[in-house]
C-alpha cells in the first residue's frame, strides 16, 4: 500500500512540473522513509 503512494505522489510530482510544492516533497519524503524503514529500495520505484 505505501509503494501505491509513494508511486501517486511521485505521478503527481511529475505532473507539477517545476513548480514549487514543499507539502508534497515533505509527504514524499516521509513515504520514502516509511518504505526505507521496511527495506525498501526507492530508487528502483522513482520516476
């Protein structure tokens, strides 16, 4: 469930192009530690 939201938050992140959003790189984050905390490598999931 959490690699099905870091994956929405990365769409959408994409979708905003250059434009600024420090909400959505904070929830990026913390989806990124969640998932590192269970072993989970992000950066073969990152766009």
């Amino acid at each position: 469930m959490e690699i099905d939201n870091y994956s929405r938050l990365q769409k959408i992140k994409k979708e905003n192009g250059s434009q600024e959003n420090s909400y959505l790189d904070y929830e990026i984050k913390v989806s990124k530690a969640k998932l590192a905390s269970q072993g989970v490598n992000v950066e073969d999931i990152t766009l």
